[in-house]
C-alpha cells in the first residue's frame, strides 16, 4: 500500500543546539534506512515550514506506523497519513 504522509517538526524552540542536531542526524539516518528498504519513496519539503510530505510504502497501516514511530523526532511531529489507491487511468494494460 502506498501512504501519502504530511509531517510538521514541533520540537521546541529552546531545545538546545547539541540536542536538536543530533536528533537532526539520526532522523536522517533512519530516513535513508527507511529509503532503502523501500518504505520511504519521495520527500518534498513544505516551503515556509518545518515540515514535509513524503510517499511511504508498507504492507498494511500498522506497518507504516512502526516506520514512523521509528523516527527519532517521532514525538515531536504532527502527522496526517492518506492511504492512496491507484487511479483507473494508472493501470497498464
């Protein structure tokens, strides 16, 4: 299934420097591990925003949400999550 995922980056504004570029660092890292196991397709940045939209593949919902919740920053993001179904006019024949 694919997952059409809108993310917004709460974490608090005196979050200190050290902390907030470690969390940065390790997001990243589990973002590319995400993107290699094909769980992560695209990531768009939100201009104007600390935020993003991403298309996620997973087996199921419950798989898609050990993904997310297997971000670092999980705890301080505002998640929406869309499944999406292929459109008739997508499909080969």
């Amino acid at each position: 299934m694919e997952f059409l995922v809108r993310a917004e980056n709460l974490l608090p504004n005196d979050t200190p420097d050290d902390v907030r570029d470690q969390l940065k660092k390790a997001e990243r890292a589990r973002a590319m591990e995400l993107r290699e196991g094909g769980v992560l397709k695209r990531l768009w940045r939100v201009p104007g925003r600390n935020a993003t939209i991403g298309l996620y593949a997973a087996e199921d919902p419950a798989a898609l949400h050990d993904a997310l919740t297997s971000l670092p920053m999980w705890k301080w993001m505002d998640v929406s999550v869309e499944a999406l179904a292929t459109h008739p006019q997508e499909k080969k024949e």
